[in-house]
C-alpha cells in the first residue's frame, strides 16, 4: 500500500492504492483525499476516504 502521507495525485496504480472505507473504490487522482487515524490498545489504526461525503458516511466503528 502506499504511505497514506504521499502524494496521492501522482502515478499511482489503482492496486497499490488505498481503497475507500465507505464505498470501497481505490483512492486515485484524489486531491480531496482523507485520512482519520486514531490509537486502539496501543496501535495505530486509519481509515482512507475518497472525499468529505466518504468520510461523513462512514460508520465509525471508533
């Protein structure tokens, strides 16, 4: 998988992107491209969103 902190916008193949934790599809070419990333019992876990709509649909299972 990519670093979540990279520059998604740039030659990214479609299988090593991160997918969408709401409606599933790689996150590509996506300037408004969103992380949540939170601890849970000492690791790190985040969640990839193709945009805000993505991320405010999301059912958070935080």
């Amino acid at each position: 998988m990519v670093d979540p902190t990279s520059d998604l916008e740039e030659d990214v193949d479609p299988a090593d992107a991160p997918t969408c934790a709401t409606c599933g599809d790689p996150i590509v070419n996506s300037p408004s491209h969103r992380v949540v990333t939170w601890v849970d019992d000492g690791e790190t876990r985040q969640r990839h969103f193709c945009d805000d709509a993505c991320r405010d649909d999301w059912d958070d299972e935080r």
